[in-house]
C-alpha cells in the first residue's frame, strides 16, 4: 500500500495521516509533523543557519508576505538587505507588514513600487508618505485584535523578520522591547529570519523564542533606535500638572504612551504613592519613578508586583532598566489591550493623545483630514478598559495642547473634512489642555461644547461659542 504524504506548509498543522506523513518546509531545515510545533518556546531537534543578512533575505520570493517586528525591534539591517535585494532579483507583489516601524523604509520609495507594497497595522512618520501617495496600505484595527489578523489567518506571513537577544545557555533568545504582535505573527510564519543582537535586553513575559525556531539568524550588533530625553515644553508641563494634580491617585494603574505628554505627567509624581502600571507601552519617566518608590505595583489585583507592556521604544536608560529585569513583563498584547484584563486594574487611569477633537467631543488621533498619519493603536482598547473598570474609579483621559504649532484651535467645531474619528464622543470621559479639565460623560451636547470651550486657547473661545451657537442653535451652557 502506498504511503500517504502531503507537502504542507512550516506550520504541519494539516498533515494526512499515515506512515510517510511528512511537511516540506521552505527553510533550510525540513520538519516532521512530530518535531515542529508552532509554540516559539517549544525546542526543536534543528539549528537555525548562520549567514549574513545579504543572505538572509534572499528566501523571500515574489508574491510572499514578509512581516517586520517594530519599534525598537525593527530588524533595520535585514529591512535595508530586503529593499536592495527586491530590487537586485526583481521581485514583484511582496507585501511588506508591520506595526510602528523605526528607521527608513526604503521598500516604500517610488523606485520600489511594483516590488513591494507596505501594510501597517499603526503607521509611523517612515511610511506617510507612501500611503499618502498611494504606493502602501493601513489597516484600521484596534492594537488588541492584531494578533487575530494572524490567528485567523487574513494575513499570513511567508517570511518573519525580527530582532532577538543573543540565545542563553538554553537556546532562548528574546523577543525584547517588541512582543506586541510579533508573538502570534511567528506561529504562523513559514520562514523566521532572526537579527541576533546582544543590544537587544532581555524581557520576561511572552516573548521568550527559542533560537531552533530560527530558519536563519544574523550576527549583528548595534545600538537600538532611540526616543525621548528633551525637556517638556512650558505647556506640556501644565498638561501634566493638570492631569497628576487633579486625576492621578495613589495606588493607581496608569496606562501611558511615549512622548513629551506622558513624561510631564510622570514627572509630577514623585509625592505620588503605591502606583501601579498596565500599558501596552510606557516612557523612561518610570525609571525614575520606580526608584523613588512612588510605583510599587503592590495595589495591583493581577500581575500584583509587576509593570506590565507590550512593546517599547525610549532611550538607552529605559532598555538598561528592562534588560533581565523580572520586575517587567512585556506579554501579547491581546492580553495586555484587552478590555477585561484592563477593567482589574485598580483606579485605571487611562492617558491618551489625539489631533482634534470638537465641541461634541468626537476625537480624531489616526488621521489629519484625509491624511492618514498613525493608527487606532490601543487608545479605545484603553479608554474602554478604563471606563468598565470594576472598581468604578477608573479615568479614560485624553489630553492634547489647545493649539497645534501654527496657533490652530485642536479643539475645533467640526472634525477636518474626511478626517477618523478613533474615540467616540460617547467613550470620551475626560479632556485635558493645559488649560484645564473637561468632564464630557453624562453631558449633553451643549454641556460638553460649554465645558471644551472653557479649556480652549483663550484666544478661540470666543469664535468657538459662536461656532457652538450656529451647530446647535442654542448657546453652550453647563
């Protein structure tokens, strides 16, 4: 009787039965359907190759999905490798995908429309133009159901690029500032090319892989990109006055992007006690903060102890302190977004940013007008969490200067022309400029126009009143 074989793909996940079952796999090591599994802790009976990143790069093919690990993680040799070989070997049709990546994006430039097309899941400022011009895609998605593009299989990654820290003296190596999405994009990638970086720290949580999951593995060593380090701005200072002085309490979990915003705030709460954070990404103020004792996690009901992230980008201090550091947990970030885990917290308090928001307190922070500049990121996933919170004292807060750098009212009468909106006027909670605080739940529309215009630009509150009368036919009142 004929033995039964099927060629399927890395995963063997849909092997026939039978004494010859076997998975051809387009690596440089097949595997039997009994020595892969798709758990990136899982050991393998299989070492990854070593080559250069020039060889790395040529398993891509054309047609392939190539996914691309992010932020601090962005793999930017093998990235720069890619580009030159699409162009070298005339690929066509590879679509590129990814979150916020650093550094540049040669795959988008015109030069390589035809052979790549990028796909971000949260754009960075390295692929706006791209989008803008027609040349790459975005995908509006909650940061919380990322994973499930994987998971799913609407996307499904030929080839994964990403960056890891040098393997241990078990084999693992980790996933370090990014886990994010990268975790479940891994499971379902046919072909893993790791960029091995001893710069990279080491993390706790979900991103530990082990180094036999590596179809190919770059030596590499460089410095990882870096943000942050400038003093706050006169007004960013008094937007975080605002919010620790009057929203902040002890024993609080504070969710918290990167920024000059976020930093003001963790800069005013050095008297601040018992703090806890839960956030898909947090700033180099924690440093600070943690050896002065003011965050302690102890108040937490889950992950008591612990500062919990997903991904991170900041300065070299920020990877020193993660670097081997059991006291962070970087997790999946379906677990760390996801509603229900963010509603234990203790007294979540939620600080988002945003572009625009209007006097009904619609709130737009992925585009400008037309143009797309970012993403959904995990601002709903947060300010939803925040507001569900089963203590009842948890602060979705989105804060915001009054006025962008040309002096333009960010609190505006009427979203731009085709601009998003991300947070909805009716998860919107809390608004603060550095003028003041604004409580929209529970208000009407003529409430929530009266109580914006009170934390607007002094020089627009005029022009917005009048603005507010015209919309509503009636005049804004508390």
């Amino acid at each position: 009787m004929a033995s039964v074989v099927r060629v399927s793909s890395r995963l063997g996940a849909s092997l026939y039965w039978g004494p010859a079952a076997v998975t051809v796999s387009r690596g440089n090591t097949p595997r039997t359907y009994y020595t892969y599994s798709p758990e990136p802790a899982q050991p393998l009976n299989r070492d990854p190759k070593w080559v250069s990143a020039k060889e790395a790069v040529q398993c891509i093919q054309s047609g392939d999905t190539v996914f691309i690990q992010g932020a601090a993680a962005t793999p930017l040799e093998l990235v720069k490798e890619m580009t030159e070989y699409g162009k070298s070997a005339k690929l066509k049709g590879v679509t590129v995908c990814h979150m916020h990546t650093e550094g540049e994006a040669g795959y988008t430039t015109p030069e390589c429309e035809g052979i790549f097309r990028s796909c971000s899941f949260f754009m960075a400022a390295n692929v706006r133009k791209g989008v803008a011009e027609g040349r790459s895609d975005c995908v509006p998605i909650f940061l919380s159901e990322i994973p499930l593009l994987f998971h799913r299989k609407i996307v499904k990654p030929d080839v994964a690029f990403v960056q890891v820290s040098p393997p241990d003296q078990h084999g693992y190596c980790s996933l370090g500032t990014s886990v994010d999405c990268v975790r479940a994009a891994l499971m379902y990638s046919k072909t893993i090319v790791a960029q091995v970086n001893p710069q990279m720290p080491r993390t706790f949580g979900d991103g530990t892989i082990h180094q036999s999951h590596f179809d190919y593995a770059v030596n590499i060593d460089t410095p990882l990109p870096e943000h942050g380090g400038r003093p706050p701005t006169d007004v960013e200072t008094k937007i975080g006055q605002q919010i620790a002085g009057n929203l902040v309490d002890n024993g609080a979990t504070l969710q918290m992007g990167i920024g000059n915003i976020p930093d003001a705030v963790l800069a005013e709460l050095t008297n601040h006690k018992d703090l806890g954070i839960h956030s898909e990404m947090f700033a180099g103020g924690i440093v600070d903060l943690v050896n002065k004792g003011c965050i302690t996690n102890n108040k937490k009901t889950i992950n008591r102890g612990k500062i919990i992230g997903s991904f991170l980008i900041g300065t070299r201090a920020l990877y020193d302190f993660v670097d081997n550091n059991p006291y962070v947990e970087m997790r999946d970030v379906s677990y760390v977004n996801n509603t229900g885990v963010i509603a234990q917290n203790p007294k979540m308090t939620a600080i988002n940013s945003c572009i625009e928001i209007d006097l009904t307190g619609q709130v737009v922070s992925d585009s400008i007008g037309t143009r797309m500049y970012s993403g959904f990121g995990g601002q709903v996933d947060f300010i939803r969490g925040a507001a569900e919170a089963l203590d009842g004292e948890g602060k979705p807060i989105i804060a915001l200067p009054s006025v962008t750098n040309k002096g333009e009212s960010k609190i505006s009468p009427v979203i731009k022309s085709g601009a998003g909106v991300v947070t909805t006027r009716a998860h919107v909670h809390y608004v603060v400029t550095e003028h003041g605080v604004a409580y929209l739940f529970g208000k009407s529309l003529r409430q929530r126009a009266h109580a914006l215009i009170n934390i607007a630009h002094p020089n627009h509150r005029e022009s917005l009143e009048k603005a507010a009368f015209e919309r509503l036919k009636c005049m804004p009142s508390p």
